[in-house]
C-alpha cells in the first residue's frame, strides 16, 4: 500500500492540466492519477500512469503544472524490484 498523497498545490496543478484543452494525453493521464491520489493514501500510480509521468518529466515542452503532477504521480509509484542477478 501507498504511503504518500498529493500535496494541495500538486493537486491544484493536476486540475488545472486535466481542465486545459492544450494539454498533451500523457499530460492528462499522470494528472489523474495524481487528482485519484490527492484524498487517499490507498492509491498507487499504475504502472501506465507512471510511463506517462515519466515521458512528460523528460519531454522540455511541458507546463510547469504538467510537471508537477508527473513528479507528484510518479512518487507515488509502486518500485520495481529487482530480483538479484545470478538466480
């Protein structure tokens, strides 16, 4: 289970990205997942959202508010574990 929440203004972020016409797919998808996130620590980002959130992080054309609900959204990610090599 999740320990982290989307703080107020990561939340105000994800509303105004998922309200803007301009905003990219993956934009919008990682703003969801972060707005899904805002009222519950019950939540984790799935593995889609946090791609999503990834490329817009990485992608220099981004709002500002984009990427703070990508950044806010990806912490909230379950981590890969690796399995250690050899086994």
């Amino acid at each position: 289970m999740a320990t982290k929440q989307t703080g107020p203004k990561a939340a105000k972020a994800a509303s105004q990205v998922l309200k803007s016409s301009s905003t990219g797919k993956n934009s919008k998808i990682a703003a969801g997942s972060a707005l899904t996130q805002s009222k519950t620590v019950r939540e984790s980002t799935s593995a889609r959202a946090a791609t999503a959130a990834s490329q817009v992080l990485r992608d220099g054309r981004t709002s500002k508010a984009s990427k703070s609900a990508a950044g806010s959204a990806l912490a909230q990610a379950r981590s890969k574990k690796k399995s250690p090599s050899g086994t």
